[in-house]
C-alpha cells in the first residue's frame, strides 16, 4: 500500500506525501526487525524532508533512525542522531518533538554508562516534556532519570526520582507508569 502511495506521490512530485510513505515503509520494516532495511529507508525518507525544508519531518525521522539504531544496539549513532532531531526539531519550532528527542538522547546516553550526562538531559527532557504539559511522559523520563541515577550509585536520587513517578502515574491513573516506578523503587 504504501508503494502505491510513493508511486503516486513521485508521479505529482511531492516530496512530502513521498517522503511520509518512505517512512512508513521504514516503521514497518522496523517492527519487523529488519533494522537495516528501516535504516536506509529512514535516510531516503529524511533527504526527501530535506529537499522540502520540512525540519519538523526531518526531526522525527532522525528520532526513527535513532530508535531502529538503539534495537541494533547502536548507541553512539542512536545518540548523534537524537541530537540532529533535537536541532531540527528546535529549527521547526516543534516543543514536543524537541522533549522527544532529549528523552531518547538522555537513554542513548544512558545506553553508554555515560550517567553524568544522561542525568543532565533526562532533567532537560522532563523541563520540556512539564512544558508541554505533558506528565506522562515527564513521568516515564522520571523513570529513565532513577535508572541513570542507579547507575551512577546515587541510590538515594534514583529513589526519590523513581517516587516522583509513582506519584505522578497514581495522580494520572495510569497503573503502568506506577508499576513501573515500583519497579524502579
């Protein structure tokens, strides 16, 4: 199906509608687990956002590619690549997608035992995420932040940071989110 749609958005020379069916394409082939094939359609989809000028789209293509990058366990790209989407994103004016690049940069960094990093930018990802009014996922960076303060020793904060969450998912009702703060206590 979404050949098709490629196939008909070249004929109209729309890079956008073309550049979206690439990257649906690439979603697919990443559930599949076929990561590599996810990653060049990644890279196709993003040079057609960039033709277009369309930073918005060109930052979350570099989140896809980073996280098809982190399934490989891929760190160091999957973390240069969320920072490229953090630029882009910021260039498009597009809050969210910024948070959502932070926070999958902060695990990347994470991903790496590089601790005194991740800390720094889970505390920036849950700044924009609270921003943005969005607690859930300020919550679940919460749970990323208690993880790199785990492994960084700092038993104490990760505690705390893993209580914040628990509050937070109780407050939002959502039972995951407090089963996975437990978890982290």
């Amino acid at each position: 199906a979404y050949a098709g749609v490629r196939q008909e958005a070249r004929s109209r020379n729309d890079r956008s509608a073309e550049g979206h069916a690439i990257q649906s394409s690439g979603e697919i082939h990443m559930r599949l687990g076929n990561l590599d094939t996810a990653r060049g359609l990644f890279d196709e989809s993003r040079a057609r956002f960039e033709a277009d000028n369309d930073q918005a789209s060109v930052g979350r293509v570099w989140q896809a590619a980073a996280l098809t990058d982190l399934l490989a366990w891929r760190f160091g790209p999957a973390e240069q690549e969320y920072g490229k989407s953090s630029t882009a994103c910021a260039l498009a004016k597009e809050p969210e997608c910024v948070a959502r690049a932070t926070v999958g940069l902060a695990f990347a960094q994470a991903s790496q035992s590089h601790f005194d990093d991740a800390i720094v930018t889970y505390g920036k990802a849950i700044a924009a995420f609270t921003a943005v009014k969005k607690p859930g996922d300020a919550a679940r960076a919460e749970l990323g932040l208690s993880q790199a303060q785990y492994g960084k020793k700092e038993y104490m904060a990760a505690l705390v940071s893993a209580g914040r969450a628990q509050l937070a998912g109780a407050a939002l009702r959502d039972q995951d989110l407090v089963w996975r703060a437990r978890v982290a206590e």
